[in-house]
C-alpha cells in the first residue's frame, strides 16, 4: 500500500478530527499491546486481528498506519517513553541525594514502570528484535538514549567528587545491556529474587564501575 488513507475532517460526535484520530491512534496501540506483547505475539498478528481487537476497522488502520510494522515501532517509542517519564521524574526527585539514594530511586523508578506490565518487557526485549533494519536501528538508537540519560548521571557523580573522572561511555553501555538482560531475565521467572533485589544488584553494579575497590588512580 503507498501510503495511508486520508482521514475524515471536521467535528462529528463532539470530538474534532484530530481528537478522533488520537483516540483512534491510542485503541490501535493498546491493541497492540495485548497482542504483540502477549499472544499471539507481533508474527503472527494481522491487521484485521489487531483492527477487531481495537474494535475499528481495517479501513481506520490504514488512516493511521500502513504496516503493522509502523504499529510495532511506535509502541516500542511509547514503552520507552513511559520508562523515560519516570525516570526523569525520579531522578529530579533525588537530585540533592547521595549518589548511592540517587542510583537507588533511578533504578527502581525504571525497573517498577518496564516490569509493572510483562507486555511492556516482551515489546521492548523481545518483540522488537530482528524484524527489520529500520527497528533494529530504532532499538539501538533508543539504547543509546539510555546510554545517554545514564551518561549524565554519572557526569554529575564525577563533578560532585563521587566519581573519578574518565570516559564512563564503554562501561555505561555494558552497564545498560545487564539492565535489560537481568530485568528480562527476572520478568521470565529466571531469576529467583524480589524486585528490590534486582534493583539492589543493579546499583552494586553501577557503584562498582563508579567506585572500585582499592586505591584511586593518582593522575592530573
């Protein structure tokens, strides 16, 4: 198909055409979600499934997407989005804390919101890989905005004197792939441990690179 039905204009029901299309937009990725993030999974969901499960029409999908891969990709932004919001949150929250507390509320504030619905662990750790060059580079582009997010985190441990000084970028990224790994892990019942737990572990991690064990390095 070349490109998406033109959308019907104008006020009807209350609700002008851009509130209709957003009320429809959200139906299809709350569809999305049941059937993507549970069963029968993204492969084998088909327009007309995620359209009678959004209770609209085909027609109505293709006014707001042209392939169920276009679905997939905005609701993966979407999980993440709803992750980053409580971080950020979080994050303002402690900003005067310790760089221990600081860690600690972060970490909680992300593994409480991508745990809090298991569908939202599958879209973004399972789901999203391998079905495309353009999601493949979607997901990694959205990695390295956790990469980033963390990156300034720990640029302000460093300028308070909580950290050493030196290009933190390798280990943070090595740092976000245990994150996922073990938050997916745990989700999958792998992991014989609380949600506190994972989160405890986590933040032993990121001191662990932060602060290692023994003396400082001596330079400038």
């Amino acid at each position: 198909m070349p490109g998406r039905l033109r959308a019907p204009t104008g006020r009807y029901g209350g609700k002008t055409a851009q509130e209709r299309q957003a009320e429809r937009r959200r139906r299809f990725l709350d569809a999305a979600l049941r059937l993507f993030g549970d069963t029968p999974g993204y492969r084998a969901t088909t327009v007309a499934a995620l359209s009678e499960t959004a209770g609209l029409s085909t027609r109505q999908f293709y006014e707001e997407f042209r392939t169920l891969e276009d679905v997939l990709a905005a609701l993966h932004l979407q999980v993440n989005g709803w992750a980053e919001a409580a971080v950020l949150e979080a994050a303002a929250a402690a900003a005067e804390l310790p760089l221990v507390d600081r860690a600690t509320a972060i970490f909680r504030a992300y593994a409480g919101n991508v745990t809090a619905d298991p569908r939202r662990i599958r879209i973004t750790f399972v789901e999203i890989i391998g079905v495309s060059p353009r999601l493949e580079e979607q997901r990694l582009a959205r990695r390295a905005r956790w990469v980033d997010l963390v990156c300034a985190e720990v640029a302000s441990a460093v300028a308070r004197g909580e950290a050493a000084p030196r290009d933190y970028r390798l280990a943070v990224t090595a740092f976000i792939g245990s994150v996922n790994g073990l938050l997916h892990d745990w989700s999958a019942g792998w992991v014989e441990a609380t949600l506190d737990e994972v989160v405890d572990e986590l933040v032993r991690l990121l001191l662990g690179i932060l602060q290692p064990a023994g003396p400082r390095p001596v330079g400038p």
